[in-house]
C-alpha cells in the first residue's frame, strides 16, 4: 500500500514537472579538484542537492522566476549567484569555492544528508552509470556507516548488508583464510579490492577503505568466475589521494585488552599537486573473550598518484599486513557421525561454557600479506578512455590450527594440524570505455580483457604416534561440561614435537584463466535503458602437484560463455525506475570418473552453469531522502555432478534453485536523522542431489530471513550541535550445521538435523563529532546474547563488548 501511494504522488509530481527548468554543474575547489557532498541549494528554499564524487549536481523541476544559488561545504568559503529561470529547458552553472582555514573549525556538517546512501559506482558494472539506470542490484557501506558505528574491520561493515551472513571468520589459513560469507544461498569471500584480485587471508583491516560494495547474484561477465560465486562478490573499494593536506590520528581502547592505532595522512607532494600520496596505517592488539585467543596485527596501506599531464595519470597502492592470531578453534559434527548419533540438534543443547577455550596456550598462525597494484588512466580524446590494472595479492602463513568434534555424552575431541604455506594470484586487465551515438541512440561501450594466474604452495602436517593413522589430528578427548584436570595439555608445547614424526602432505597448484568480455548500455530513449554484456573465458588447470610422489593429477582446460542482460525503465526520470536482469556465472568442473558402459573412466565434464532472473523497483525520491531497492531473484544452478548409480562414478544432472526477496532503505526524513534497513528471505534447495540431501536446503545456504538496520541522529541547533547517537543491529532466523537424510531413504521422517538458533543482536554509539576531533563509545552485543554463527560448524561470538575511540583531525 505505500509503495502504491509513493507511485501515485510521484505520478502527480512528474504531470506537474512538465516545461520546468533543471539546473545543473559542477563544483571544483580553486586547483581544480572535484567536490563531493558540496551543497548547492536555491536560498530561500528547500530546494538543493550535493555534488557526487564527480563533483556535478542536478536540481530539477525548478519553476519560472529569481533564484540565488548558494553553494557551501566544510572548510570553504561559501559563494552565491543570482540566476533568472525562463523557461528555459537546462541552465548549467559552475563553481570554484576556496578553502577557509578558519572557517573549518567552526562549521559543522549539516545533518540534511542521506549520508548512508551511494548512487552510483564505477566498479559494479566497470563504467560510470547511476544506480537507477542499472539493472544490477548492490549494496554499499559508506565510510560516514563505518565511521559512525565504530567499525575496525571489514566483517563488522559488511553486517550492514541485506542478505550477507558470515559463516565464519578468517582463519589466517592459505587456502582458506579470509571470512566467508553466505550471500543468496551460496558462498562467497570478499576476493576484490577496487574491481581486481585483492585477496587477504586474514581479517580485513578497515583503515583504508573509502566504501564495501556487495554485488548480488552470478556476476562472472565482468569479474569472472574465480573471484565470484552465484550469490555475488565483495569489492573493498579503497581511499585514495587528494589535493589537500589533511589527515586524522585515532586511538580506541576497549574488552578483553583491546588497544588500536590508526592513521590517515593525505599529501601533495609538489607545488604544482600532480603528485599525490596517502598513507593509511593501523596497529591492533587484542585478546579474546575466551581464556586464551589474542590477535596482534600490522596494517601499512600507501597510495600515490601520478598526474603526468591533462590524460595520462598512474597510481601505484600497496596494502602489507602482519597478523599473529590464534585461529578461531571451530567446533564440528565429525564425519560418520548423526545429531541423533550424539544426541545434539541445537547449538544450545551444548553444555558448555563458552567462556572456556579448551586449550592450554596460544594456538598462533603468522599470517602475512603483500598486495600491490599499480593503474594507468588515459583520456585517449573526449569519448574514449583507457584503464590498465596490475595486482599482485601475495599471502604466507604459518603456525598450527586447532578445532573441536562434538562425541555424544558431553564429550569432544581436541584436534590439531599444522599449516605451512602461500599462494599468489596475478592479474593484468586492460578497460576500453567510451561513448557514442547511432541510430539516435546513446551508447555506452566496454571492452575489456583479463589475465589471472594463481598459485598455492601448502603443507599441512599430523600428528605422530599412530603409524596406523597418518592423517591423525586428535589430541585427546575431554567433556566439556565439567572440571578436566588435563585441560592445559592441549598447548602449542605438547602439539608441535608431534608434527616432527607426523605426516606431511604437501601440494602445489596452480591455474590461469584467459579472458575477453564486451558491453554496451544503450538509451533506446531517456528512460528506457537496455543493457547487454559478454564474456569468453578460456581456464587452464595445471593440476596439484605432489612432491613427495612427483604426480601432477587434475590438469584440464575449458572454454566458457557467459552473457548478462539488462533492461530498465524509468517510471519517472531520476526518481523510479522498475528493472530486471539476466545475470550468469560458471563453475569449471574438469576430469571426473564417469559410467561409461558399466566401467568407471575419466571423462571431462562441462562446466556448471548458474543462471539468475531478478526484477525490481529502485527509489531515489524526496529530493534524495529516501532511497530504497526492493527486488525479486531466482537463481538456477545446472549441470551439478553428484553421485552415479556404478560405485565410484558421477553424473552431472543435479540442480540447485535459489530464490528469494531482498529489501534496502536508506533515508533522511529530517536534519539530523540517518536510517538504514534491510530485509533478505532466501529458499534455497538441492534437487536431484545426493540421496542424503536430495530436497533440503544446503547446510552453507545461512538464515532464511535476514534484518539488518541502523538509527542515528546527531544534534543540529543546540549548544551541543555534534553530539550524536546510533543503535542498530542483526536478527537471523535459525539455520543448519547439519541437515540430511543420512540412510538416503527419502523420507522427510529420516531427516536429521542440528540448527544454530536465531538471534537478535543490537549494537549501539554515542558520538561528539567536532571540527577538530571526535569521541565516541561504542557497545557490541548490547544485551548480552549467546549466539553462533556457523559453516557446518558452530561458532560462538563474542558477548558484551564496550570500545572507546578518540580522533584528532588536522
């Protein structure tokens, strides 16, 4: 019913609007910098807009008569013009404003800004285009969201997306390591950093990140297949440099040990500020809540840019992290064993306190990462311009890692193996993106390539002491519901003189895929836009290597196609916009024993494909105040191998369907006032799967429903115009560690199942944000809720947590 008042209001506004004036510009600072978040407002009125990261504003439906245009912004000197509105169909006004020192330590930011909200980004679909003329569905976490909930690292800004459930933290692990996440029904890590490989193994540090997008369902067209998943991908999208000196120095304190450093200095480097350099850097030492688990991390970030004349400019980033952690010792169902088996179906049938770690020492992984990228912009002439992309992500780790498996009877074993190694990932990229017109019509090009090499040298080494058992990782067993005298036995000291007589098993891998994709978005007319995209993607596996055999097994190579459509039509210009989409992605499957006449033998299968339809409505109404994107998905996978009928044997017939509702709304409905809130429903189901779970929703697949929202709202008249406050959080409706039908009967009555309970988690801050420094407070887990998360596994989060922060701004 609101959306249908919406549309009706909007409908008469847009019959109004008719031989109505829109002014338009730019706004730049007096070395030509373009300004973002300026406010260009009609003095007098409510009529205005800010500039976007382009520095151009658009104020439209602007009746007959005298104006005075007032452009304002922190730290400048505010100017005015007197403009006559005719009739005319577009004026186009632009501005310089200069930089006021003083004025800077006086003015604070006005509240009247949908500051949670991003319209337009140039990564999602490699060009720059408006969120409501893309038929592409994403989310983003603003820097003014981290900054006013407090956020230290990427797992905590990207709860404030709808539909992204972590499933685990980062394990500091090669091979493994960073968070991942369950997005649609399936499983994704963030592996992007500003549109190109940028993968750290351990958790993401968040000083240097300017914005997190989530890009939602199958995206292999423009990013491939190795870096996404069929739920969407994650992009860090990264601070750059400016022509202004400024920077800030912050400090946070808080539970269990807690002690933070960061900072971020910004610098032209010569007179002429052609040369730029950023640096941001953050140290951080923390302890668990549990008796033992610390982390202690290294963060060194710099970015410099190049500007060699009017078309050519480079940049060079590089992103170094140290980080000694004990990993999260996780706690699984072991393999051949039932919840009924144990006697266990939900994470709070555990007797245990999690408080307690179960181990006797710090079990730490070194984990390193050495991330460079290096850009070249060029303005070939006034239509076409070139981007070419270098990355190189380069991650090593080392140290032991231990885990749980839940035995029945209040009993667990303690387990451990040892991890040794790296992995590298490549890639070159080269953008074309240009305009034109034919037939009448605009166009928007892309052309594009891409080469990625990856490769990963590991070593996982076992326990000794059981010449029957090679691969042994139990220590021993304890119950964890009561007293256990050799509690402390299970510490680094006793474990690692076992990895010397243990086994070694030690692989190398490595693939490289080669690829060319091509799009075009075509303004048939000014509100009817269509969108087409291709991709060819040559993949070529070397196979793993085993040293200690000298085997290579597993080398193949294939070929796939992967189109993307799009159309969008906007119900009223810049306003509302109704949208649907064909998206696709792949997944290369390779050599796998099949049937054929009765006998296992090799066969190359074919690739697996996932396709997805979405439609939707997108709003950006009440002169930017309200925005909000609701959409509808349906995301089929074809082409999944599963188990045949001749033992050791696979036939590639199995299907997973995913489908579901997502809902975002950010708005502004007064000075002062911020809200965001998500909503995300998800069906996910295996068909014509394995017989154990063959009908069931996938155990990786997260919550159904999902609630994410933010409340903030800073002072704006009184004496204590700053002082702000912000409350939001996480619900999660319960979702499975396990869920199959262990004798493949089919009936629903053998169904086991072990769930983590829903939760409800509220966060909240209390912030004085002044032109100098800002003091904050933040509460994590506000009530104190016991609650997991969880892939196959069962993961306990933290309870009641309290951090303090104070910034010095210059």
């Amino acid at each position: 019913m609101l959306i249908g008042f919406c549309f009706l209001l909007l409908a008469q506004t847009s019959a109004l609007a008719q031989q109505k004036t829109t002014i338009k510009g730019t706004v730049t600072a007096v070395n030509g910098e373009a300004l973002e978040n300026v406010s260009v407002q009609l003095r007098g009125t409510k009529i205005g807009a800010l500039t976007d990261s382009q520095g151009s504003y658009e104020i439209k439906n602007i009746n007959l008569g005298n104006y005075t245009i007032r452009v304002s912004a922190l730290g400048h000197t505010p100017k005015e013009k007197k403009i006559i509105v005719n009739g005319e169909a577009e004026i186009v006004e632009n501005f310089t404003i200069n930089t006021n020192t003083e004025e800077l330590e006086e003015v604070f930011i006005k509240g009247n800004i949908n500051k949670y909200n991003k319209s337009e980004s140039p990564f999602v679909s490699k060009m720059q285009i408006k969120n409501l003329e893309n038929s592409q569905v994403y989310s983003v976490v603003t820097k003014s969201l981290m900054r006013d909930q407090l956020v230290i690292n990427q797992d905590d800004a990207l709860k404030n997306v709808p539909g992204l459930y972590q499933l685990w933290a980062a394990t500091g692990k090669v091979g493994d390591g960073g968070s991942y996440f369950a997005s649609r029904g399936f499983v994704t890590q963030s592996l992007l950093r500003d549109g190109i490989a940028g993968k750290i193994t351990n958790s993401v540090d968040a000083a240097n990140l300017e914005r997190i997008e989530s890009i939602k369902g199958p995206s292999a067209t423009l990013f491939g297949s190795i870096l996404t998943s069929y739920g969407g991908l994650i992009n860090r999208v990264t601070k750059k440099p400016t022509e202004t000196f400024r920077g800030d120095i912050s400090y946070q304190s808080g539970s269990y040990g807690l002690n933070r450093l960061s900072v971020d200095i910004n610098t032209p480097l010569n007179d002429e500020k052609t040369a730029l350099l950023r640096i941001n850097a953050a140290y951080n030492d923390a302890n668990t809540f549990q008796d033992y688990g610390k982390n202690r991390s290294y963060f060194f970030a710099p970015s410099f840019s190049y500007k060699i004349n009017d078309k050519l400019t480079i940049s060079i980033d590089a992103e170094l992290s140290s980080v000694n952690s004990s990993s999260p010792a996780f706690t699984y169902i072991p393999y051949g064993q039932t919840p009924n088996s144990i006697n266990l179906h939900n994470a709070n049938e555990i007797a245990r306190d999690w408080k307690r770690s179960f181990t006797g020492g710090e079990f730490m992984m070194d984990t390193k990462t050495a991330n460079i990228f290096a850009q070249a912009h060029y303005q070939i002439n006034e239509n076409w311009k070139s981007q070419t992309i270098f990355s190189s992500s380069a991650n090593q780790s080392d140290g032991p890692q231990a885990w749980f498996y839940l035995l029945g009877n209040n009993k667990m074993s303690r387990n451990a193996w040892n991890m040794v190694g790296k992995d590298n990932i490549v890639e070159f990229q080269q953008n074309f993106n240009g305009q034109t017109e034919l037939f009448g019509m605009k166009h928007q090009l892309l052309f594009g390539g891409d080469i990625l090499r990856s490769e990963t040298n590991s070593s996982l080494g076992y326990l000794g002491g059981d010449p029957n058992n090679p691969f042994k990782t139990d220590y021993d067993i304890v119950d964890y519901s009561a007293a256990n005298p050799n509690y402390y036995n299970f510490n680094p000291n006793n474990i690692e003189p076992l990895f010397v007589n243990g086994y070694q098993y030690r692989t190398i891998t490595s693939l490289t895929t080669y690829s060319v994709y091509a799009a075009d978005v075509i303004n048939i007319t000014d509100q009817l836009i269509l969108s087409a995209a291709l991709r060819f993607d040559h993949y070529k596996n070397n196979g793993t290597y085993d040293p200690s055999t000298n085997i290579n097994s597993g080398a193949f190579s294939q070929n796939s196609f992967s189109p993307k459509l799009g159309l969008v039509y906007q119900i009223i210009k810049d306003k509302v916009s109704i949208f649907g989409n064909y998206q696709n992605s792949f997944k290369n499957i390779g050599y796998l024993f099949a049937n054929v006449n009765g006998n296992p033998e090799l066969k190359q299968f074919d690739p697996e494909k996932a396709n997805q339809f979405e439609a939707g409505v997108k709003l950006n109404i009440l002169q930017d105040k309200l925005s909000a994107n609701l959409s509808y998905y349906n995301i089929d996978v074809k082409n999944i191998v599963r188990a045949g009928q001749v033992v050791n044997t696979n036939v590639q017939d199995g299907n997973q369907t995913s489908k579901g509702f997502e809902a975002e709304v950010t708005t502004n409905p007064f000075s002062g006032l911020n809200l965001i809130f998500g909503y995300a429903f998800n069906d996910s189901k295996l068909n014509n799967a394995n017989a154990d779970v063959n009908g069931l929703r996938p155990e990786t697949a997260g919550p159904e429903n999902l609630i994410n929202y933010w409340i903030s709202y800073s002072l704006q008249t009184s004496k204590l115009r700053g002082l702000g406050f912000g409350i939001g959080g996480n619900y999660g409706s319960e979702t499975f560690v396990y869920n199959r039908n262990p004798t493949g009967s089919g009936n629903p009555a053998d169904v086991e199942t072990f769930v983590l309970p829903s939760y409800a988690v509220v966060n909240a801050t209390l912030y004085y944000d002044q032109p100098k420094y800002r003091l904050s407070l933040k509460v994590d887990n506000l009530t104190d809720e016991l609650y997991f998360n969880g892939y196959t596994t069962v993961n306990v989060q933290a309870p009641r947590t309290f951090m303090g922060s104070i910034t010095y701004k210059f």
